[in-house]
C-alpha cells in the first residue's frame, strides 16, 4: 500500500486551516490506508464525541489587556517548550508519504515541536534527524510478559537521545475498527515496527481473554517496574479516569496524557476534554497533564488549557498534513494550529499561558 500520488512540491494558496489539509488528504492516501488513519473503532461515538466536545465551549472574548511580552513559552516535565503543541504518536507514516517518520521529524523541528516517536513507527529512532530545540519522545507499550525486550529497547531509545518515555496504557487490545474491516485494511509491509523486531510474538487467538494473551496486559507493576529502570520522564497516556490519574501519581509517573487514543478503542469512552475537569481535580496540580483528541483549531488548544491541560498533541493533522505536502505541510500544520493559539490568545487577553483560564470559557 503505498501513497496515490506523490505530496505536492507547493502548498496550494487556498490551504489556511487543518480541515484544507484534512480535505485534501484522501487523494494523496489509499482507502485502506485512509481507512486506517481517519476510523475509529465500532459506531465512532469516540471519534465523534473528541470533536463535538470543544463546539460546547465558548471562549468570551477580554478587551485591552496588556499584551507586552506575550509568548506561548512554557516547562513541561523539565523540557522547555516555544509553544504548547507536540505530536502524537501514530503509526503507519510510511504508507502516507515516502519519507515517513523522517519528514514527520524534519516538519516537527522545523516548528520546534516535540515528537512523540510511536513503538510502530516504521522507521528507525536512530535514522531520525536530530534537531536541538525539538524534543524526541518514545512512545511504547508496555508488555507484562516481555521485560527483559522492553529493558533492551528503553536502553536503546535513551542512547539514541529520547528525552522522555510515552507508555500508551488504553490499548492493551485493539479497539473494534469496524471501518478498517469494512475497507479490508491490512498493515502492509511497510508499517513494520521496526522496534518491535525481537519481541515475543503474541499468541495467535480469537478471544481477548484467552489466557495466555491476558499473560501479555500490563499491570501498574509494571509502570512501577519501568520507573525503576530508567531517568527519563515517564508519561502515562489514555488516561481517562480520575482514579487512574491518581494511580498514576502513586505509580511514579512524571506526567499523564488525557486520551481516548482518538476514538479509537473503546468507542463509549468519553471525550478527553469532557473527562479532564474531573482529573484536574483528582490531582490538583501535582502532575503535568497533555490532552489530545480533536485538537483542529488554535481554540480548541486554547479550551484544553483553560479546563487546565498543560500542553495538547495532535495526531491524524500531522498525517494530513504530511501527505499533501511532506516535511513542509508538517510544519505548516504545526504553524498553523500555534498562529491560531497566538490570535486566540491575544483576542482573550492572555498573554503567557499561565494567564488562560477556565474564568473565559463559557459552556453554550
Ligand atoms: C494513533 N494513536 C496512537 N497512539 C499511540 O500511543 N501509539 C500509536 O502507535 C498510535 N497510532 C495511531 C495511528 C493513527 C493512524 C492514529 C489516528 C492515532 C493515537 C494518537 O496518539 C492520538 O491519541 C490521537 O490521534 C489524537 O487524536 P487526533 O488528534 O487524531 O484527533
Ligand atoms: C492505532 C495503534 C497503532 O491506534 O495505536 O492504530
């Protein structure tokens, strides 16, 4: 399954907003790769819901505030940031574009922008250009049957210079990706997770709670295990519990990622944004907390950090932006998104992102 035409040398001038890309993306994309990248599992309440969240917010609008010194700066876990956005880790790169992870690198650089490297990703993290100023992140899976693997590849992405650990915990099955079935998708060769090469295969099964795949779920033991092993700044992402933020704390994690995996495993999850009030709370301050899902516009970044995120990532937009345009429509998705922060920040009155609170937001 390769790309079905190649990205385009020039941004198009009627290109201005992440939905142009995402437009333009099923031309560049196979149906069954666009199956792969735009589905979410079973009806897509998920999917949906991650959108449909932020249209319930309203950002009331502050006039004359002083604006001297306005910046989008920020510390996230110890990392100093130009701006609050990162990318998501997605798999599958290389069936979008030629260049794959590498240009998804190249564009997240270009915009200083922290990438979070998935586990599937097809490309190596020591073929990744390296860029000071943009972080690279590991995201992996852990795995309770598989230590002395995940230990071997936590080494190795540390000394290929990841600056901090990405554990996605809210997949430990495949959501039901009806939409991927229909369309008869099939990861293709070229989305092996070159990572992944050496872990113990897991048993082929039909049933979820077939015991020997049930031996594979982590448990928090596990979390507390891979905090042990290592330095880096361990974020734990899908959370979506308040109770499981509070775990994640006791666990030793350094910060958590508020996620439904965007509407992609259990479809009658809630939205991020509709779950992250009641986090906020369950863990007052204590931890550094990034929300992802249906992240479009520079407002809706703006309402993540009002309701008390951090920092937000965003997935499918990189990929759209990555096959209509390669490196460069990367970075101009990223370019995009941090403008519309900076407007959005201005016409509110906010000058840092301290300043942006939930005393602007209005529910409609
Ligand atoms: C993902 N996501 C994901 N998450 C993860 O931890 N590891 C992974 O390998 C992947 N792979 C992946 C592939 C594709 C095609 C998509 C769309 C998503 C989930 C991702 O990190 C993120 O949580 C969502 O994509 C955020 O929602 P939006 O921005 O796509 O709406
Ligand atoms: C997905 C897996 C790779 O969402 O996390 O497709």
């Amino acid at each position: 399954m390769s790309p079905l035409r190649p990205a385009l040398q020039e941004i198009p001038a009627d290109v201005v907003a992440l939905c142009d890309y995402e437009r333009l993306a099923p031309e560049f994309i196979a149906p069954q790769a666009w199956a792969y990248l735009a589905g979410g599992s079973a009806d897509e309440h998920a999917l949906r819901e991650n959108l449909a969240a932020f249209t319930r917010w309203q950002i009331e609008p502050r006039l004359l505030a002083e604006l001297r010194g306005a910046h989008t700066r920020l510390t996230l876990a110890g990392t100093e940031l130009a701006h609050p956005i990162l990318v998501a880790p997605t798999a599958g790169h290389l069936m979008i574009h030629p260049d794959g992870e590498k240009a998804v690198a190249l564009g997240a650089a270009a915009m200083q922008t922290p990438l979070v490297l998935s586990c599937h990703a097809g490309t190596a993290i020591e073929d990744l250009p390296r860029h000071p100023g943009a972080p690279l992140w590991f995201q992996l899976y852990l795995r309770a049957d598989a230590r002395s693997f995940l230990e071997t590849l936590v080494r190795r992405v540390e000394a290929a210079g990841a600056t901090a650990l990405v554990v996605t915990v809210d997949a430990p099955v495949k959501g039901i990706r009806n939409r991927e079935q229909r369309a008869g998708f099939k990861a293709p060769a070229s989305v092996v997770a070159v990572h992944m090469a050496g872990a113990p295969p897991f048993p082929e099964t039909q049933s979820a709670f077939d015991p020997r795949f049930i031996a594979t779920f982590p448990t928090w033991d596990d979390i507390r295990w891979l905090r042990s092993i290592t330095r880096l700044p361990v974020w734990l992402k899908g959370v979506l519990s308040p109770l499981d933020a509070v775990l994640a704390r006791e666990a030793g994690c350094d910060g958590i990622i508020v996620s439904n995996h965007g509407g992609r495993t259990l479809d009658a999850a809630p939205s991020a944004l509709e779950a992250l009030p009641r986090i906020m709370d369950s863990i007052d301050g204590l931890l550094p907390v990034i929300v992802d899902g249906g992240i479009r516009r520079g407002t809706d970044v703006f309402t993540a950090l009002a309701l008390g995120a951090d920092a937000v990532m965003i997935g499918r937009p990189v990929l759209h932006g990555l096959a209509v345009a390669g490196a460069p429509g990367v970075a101009h998705v990223l370019k995009i998104l941090r403008s519309e922060l900076e407007v959005a920040m201005v016409l509110a009155g906010c000058p840092t992102l301290a300043d942006i609170g939930t005393t602007l937001l209005k529910q409609r």
